[in-house]
DNA sequence: GTTAGCACTCACTTATTCAGAGTGCTAACA
DNA sequence: TGTTAGCACTCTGAATAAGTGAGTGCTAAC
C-alpha cells in the first residue's frame, strides 16, 4: 500500500496530468502543489511511483504520466466523491425539457447532453424490449389484401406492422387469430416466447396458412423489439483532445465507433454493474486501450434496462463523468416515464 | 470558347488531378496522355488557362489545379457519360437485398451503399411525408385512461400515438371522433389541412375537450409526419482524402455534419433538380467551399420526393457519383415500394 | 530522510542545405 | 508562326545539424 505521501503525490500528478494533457516533472509538482517538501524528494517518490507501476515515462528524461493502474488507484482511492452543481443540473433539466418530445428523443438528448458536459464521446444504449411483456396485439383492416397489426407491451411500447393477408382469407380470420395470440401470449416476455406457446397457437387456430401467418408476425415483432439501438453523441469532441492530434488515431477511433454490435457488446459487458469505470488497458478490446469507458446502467419498472456510457481518452475527468452519469441515471428513468403517457 | 487542344490537355490535368490529388505539371501530361506535343507547348497552354481561370497554381513554380471554373467547364462539357457497369450495379442489389428489412433501413442502407461506393459522404433525405394523403385513423383501446391511434397514409406509411382520454370522455366518444376526423380529412395531404378543416372537425364533435383531444392528436401527427429525416454515410471516409490530412479541416467539416438544418438547406436548394452539381466556390455555404455536392432528387407516386447526394473534395470523381446517383435514384423508388407491401 | 548540485538525456525548435519538380523565357527550328 | 529544346530560376519538402529547455538520476552534504 501507498503511504500519506505518495498517495499525495500520485493524485498531484494525476490531478495536473488530467487538466494539461502534459506530462509532470518534478518541479511542476514542487510549485503548484504544496506538498512542503523540493523537487528531489519529489523525483525519489516519483521513481518509486514507477517502480511500483503507477507511473509511466515515455523516455529517461520526459516528465512521468499515469498508467493504468495509476488511473484505477486514483479512481477507487485518491477521487473525491463528486455531486453535480445545481446549476448544472437546472441547466441539464432545461434542456431536456426543451428537446424531447418523443421517447426516441430522449435517447439522442442524453447522448447530446452526455458529451457536452464531459466534451467527451457518449454511448447511450436504449432499453431492448425483449424483457418487455407482451400485452395485447390488434388487427385494423388497411385494405382488401392487408391489415395492420398493432402490437402493444406492458411497458407502454407501442409498434405496428403491415400483414399481408393470405389468400383466401378474410379480416374476421385475422380478428380470431388475435383473440389465440393475446390468450397464449398475454404477460409473457418477447425473451420467454417458446416454442410451447407457438404450438399452443397453431392446435387452437387449426389452418396452417393462418399459423404461417401468425408466425411471421411474431418473428417480425421480435426482430424490431429486440434490436436495441444505440445512440452516439460528441464524435467530433475526440478532434479536440491533444491525444488524437493524428489524423490515423482519429480514423482508428471513428472507423471503431460505426462498429455498432462492437459497441453494444462492449456495453452489454457491464451491463447491470450499476456504475462501472473501466480504465486502459482493463479494456478487454484493443482498439481502446488508450481510453477510458464510464458505464452506467439505468432501469425502468424493474426489468427493462440499458446503459449510459462516457468513452474519452484515460485522461479524462472521472469525477465529472461518473457524477454526471448518476445524475442522468437516476432522470432518464422518470423522463421515460413521463413522455411514455 | 477553349480550342480543341486546350480542352484535352484540360482534360488530362482534371484527370491526372483527380487521381493523383497533386499539382501537375506540364511533364506529366505530355509523358501519360499522348497529346503528340512537347511539355513546353503544354507549358505554354497552361499558362493560358491559367489566365482564363480554368487552372490555379499554388505558388509560381507548382504544377496547376483545376479551379472551381475549371471543373465546371469539366462536368458540363468533357465528361464522358458514364453508367454503372452491370457487376456494379448486381452488388448493389444484392447488398439492398441483404440489409433491407424496413423502410427506414432503406434509407440508411443507401447512404451507406454511396459512401461506399464513391468513397466520400453521403447524405440521404428521406421524403418528407407533409405531401402524403391523410388515409385514416382509428384508435384502439390501450387503458382505462389510454387509447392509442393509427393514423395511416395514402403512401402506406402507418404511425401510432399514444392518446391521454380527457376526463368523463369514453372510448366510444374517440370511435365517434375518428369517424367525424375520418370523413372531413380523407385525401388531404397533411400540407393541406387548413383551419377550415379544422372548423368543420368542431363543428361536428361539439364538445370543446373532445376536440382539444383531436387537435392535439393531429398536431403531433403534423410534427413528426413533416420531419424529414436525414441520413448519413461515410464521414470515415474524409479521412482517406489527402485534403484533409489536417485535423483543423476534419473538425470543421465535421462540426458542420452535425449542423442537420443546415446540411437539409442545403439538399432542399436543389430538390427537385434533377442531377445537380455544385462546384467549391459555387456553394453558397462558405463552410464547404472546396467540396463540391452532386444531388439528385428521387420521387415516389409522383408527389412525395426526398434526395440523395455526394459531398466530397472538389477532386472528386464527378461521372462515378453522377452514374451512381442516377442508379440509385431509379431503384430507390422501386426497392421502398415493395418495402411497403 | 531530505535536499542542493550537477552531469546527462532526450524531444523539440530553428536554421541550413540539398535535391527535385516545375515554371517562364529565349532562341532555334520547321 | 507555331513548336520545341535548353537553361536559369523558384519553391517545396526532406534531411541534417545545432541549440534550447525540461526533466531525470545520482552523489554528497545537511
């Protein structure tokens, strides 16, 4: 373990090393930090720092830069806990309350606000529906040949789909299937629907063009209700870190960025961590190794979740981040909610 | 007029520049297009044509590159008429034929399928439906305090919202609702509906809440049936371009793709064109003065169009994206049709 | 244990040189 | 008169060299 000194002087460098993007020597320690003791000192500790894997030097004689390690101490020990300022969040809460109109804006906002606040990238996974419960599906004739289908989940979701219908039949056949779909499905999750419950269908509907039917349909709903999306906010933030002054680091990060099932599997792993830091090279992907990921998963009516996440380079203010990702949490919730009607 | 020969060597520097995306010189152009004359003769050409406006040169002792003007005179009069080859034009099909499930994904699946090809950016404009027919609607029973209404067009586009019941009225009052919204609206394009209209709804429901209920359920059909959406493809590829190997560039580019309004202002300028080509300084965006946008807008049922476009470099490989668009533009109509159903 | 002093390292900046590509001009040529 | 070869000149970009400054590690004194 760090003694009184070193645990001072890693989070004096890890402090200065965030807001200049440089790495520190000694000196600059000395000077700004009131540590009471010189530069040498200093430099004794600091080479002990190294030693010990919490410190990093590019060359003998350039100033030290955290390492992961360094990053993942600072973050468990050395961060004082963070709220968000009033200001901020009145400020947040205004511009929700000006931008979002309909659900999937509520999604874009946050990854909006997310990257503005941290001027880092932001990764806001929307809820799947696949834990949502099926509630109620409904037919409208559109016209001789189709229906609308309009199917409804517990958790207030609404789609619909256009059915062809097949030959021979008419919009009363349709209105029967329906009455079997609600019977055998009602309050079952899109992720529960088995193959018993389809069989159930087929022996009470009897008329396998129907059933072909019906089947489709319910592979269509589960198609669209379990593709969760994924929103991104603030790409262009990254052009502003020093870290990717490169244009083929940049190009690196963005070609990985439109990887979407990259990035949800990414986020699926830390899904349910509640707030979760990920530093460096803890990263299990490496084309990130040089970032940092703050994760953080929001719930709705118990089940149905997903997951808000901060993406910047290890330099990165965790502190803001990860105060600002509770506080969005504990809102997106009650935003939802709210517009759901 | 330019002369014959002044017109080929054009040509070759266009090309030559085009491909190669450096100054050329008169040694270039004498020893890989067989003009039959020596680099001093060409020498002596391009000076012309620097004085008439069709070549800039950097500085006194750099090759030449094509001016705003020079690549106009290009795109009007040198170009050859090209077309997608059949190989081309089989790929294309076969990646819509992969990735198409939705109508939605249409649209993202082309911006993708240009950027791609054309290896630049990508905008698509996906029609706004404000010029689509009102069809019907009709409200299905969600709750106690809840119904929820289908509104459907005559382009077969189908949406839901989720209606609040104002207090003391019963889903019966909502069927009658619809019935009397159903027989004032049917065949207006959502453009179309006037205060009188709107009258004539009042006049019919008698009841103030009720019809509080109804113009609000028609206003949020209005808001999100006249949002056009814009979809974009292949900002990664900018990064390819040796013009923009400077990050400053990069980041403006992109701060202005995020800029929605604006880039939909400026697909709107040319909607209904045709195939359009505007050259760098022809822009009146200052922001994108050395790009250049090939548009081309795309009907569907003769009334409803949107557009599709190509922003790159004004080194751009202007017959492949025209050739492209064009392709593009004849099948997009077709592939949302079938979508439909 | 702490610190001052000093030699040393290494990246970054600036200046200089050099090669290469290209031009414009002139004079000779057909 | 249009075309071409030749040549001096210009400018860029890469390579080299020297100088600067921030920083370190080590040693010896406090």
């Amino acid at each position: 373990m760090l003694d009184e000194r070193k645990q001072r002087i890693l989070q004096a460098i890890i402090n200065d090393y965030i807001s200049s993007a440089e790495p520190v020597g000694s000196r600059t320690i000395a000077r700004k930090y009131d540590l009471g003791v010189s530069p040498a000192t200093i430099r004794n500790e600091m080479a002990d720092l190294e030693m010990l894997g919490y410190l990093e030097q590019l060359h003998t004689s350039s100033g030290r830069v955290p390492s992961s390690k360094g990053y993942r101490f600072y973050v468990d020990g050395l961060l004082p806990h963070q709220e968000m300022s009033e200001n901020e969040k009145a400020l947040i809460d205004k511009w929700y309350k000006a931008k979002v109109r309909r659900v999937e804006e509520v999604f874009q906002e946050t990854a909006k606000i997310i990257s503005r606040v941290t001027k880092n990238i932001s990764l806001v996974l929307a809820p799947q529906l696949s834990q949502a419960a099926f509630r109620c599906l409904q037919f409208l004739p559109l016209d001789g040949r189709r229906v609308i289908a309009v199917i409804m989940t517990d958790a207030g979701f609404v789609e619909n789909k256009i059915v062809e219908m097949p030959d021979g039949a008419t919009f009363e056949d349709f209105r029967r299937m329906s009455n079997v779909i609600n019977k055998v499905l009602a309050g079952h999750t899109f992720d529960m629907i088995s193959s018993e419950s389809l069989q159930r269908i087929r022996d009470e509907i009897m008329d396998s063009t129907l059933y072909d039917a019906a089947l489709e349909l319910i592979h269509r709903s589960l198609d669209t209700e379990k593709t969760e999306r994924l929103y991104l906010g603030g790409t262009t933030q990254l052009l502003n870190q020093p870290e990717f002054r490169d244009v083929g680091k940049i190009k690196d990060l963005l070609l990985m960025l439109e990887e979407e099932q990259l990035l949800k599997d990414i986020l699926h792993a830390h899904l349910g961590d509640g707030l979760s830091v990920t530093i460096g090279h803890e990263n299990k992907y490496s084309g990130i190794q040089d970032c940092s990921i703050v994760t953080a998963t929001y719930h709705l009516d118990g089940e149905l979740l997903g997951t808000i996440a901060v993406l910047g380079p290890t330099r990165m203010e965790y502190g803001k981040a990860m105060s600002l990702l509770s506080y969005m949490n504990n809102n997106l919730a009650e935003i939802i909610k709210q517009l759901r009607w």
